[in-house]
C-alpha cells in the first residue's frame, strides 16, 4: 500500500496492490483520505497519517492476517 501526499497540489491518494484492492472499497479509501483531510486542517498531520495507516491495517488484516514466519529470508551474507 501507499499513501501518496501532494502536498503542493493539496491530494491525497490511497494506491493498492491488486490482492488488496479487491479486499477494500473504494468508500472505505474515500472514507481514510477524508479523515485525513480532517486532520491536516487541524494540522494533526503525524495523527492523521497514523490512523489511516491504522485503519487500513484494520481492513486488511482479516483477508490477510500476520501469521508469524521463521527466517523468510535467508541471513546468510552472500559473496559474489
């Protein structure tokens, strides 16, 4: 996911990977960059980019829940 703030232009846009979009409406995004317009009139910006990142966690965590992995990634240097 991310979250993509112009802040000349004043936008906020909310980009998916596939696997995710087809989990999120598009009202549930429209409904985080309004909450984040919220905040940054208030100028709470820290605040409201941690609760969309909190509210889309929210979301996405039942379709894809954090299930613990040991050493996904090999820690082994490798020399080329």
């Amino acid at each position: 996911m991310l979250i993509y703030l112009n802040l000349s232009d004043r936008a906020i846009e909310i980009y998916l990977d596939r696997g995710a979009a087809r989990e999120v409406a598009q009202t549930q995004l429209d409904d985080i960059v309004k909450q984040m317009e919220i905040a940054f009139a208030d100028k709470k910006f820290v605040e409201g980019v941690c609760q969309a990142f909190r509210s889309l966690a929210a979301i996405l965590s039942k379709p894809f829940p954090n299930k613990p992995v040991q050493d996904p990634v090999p820690n082994t240097p490798v020399v080329l």
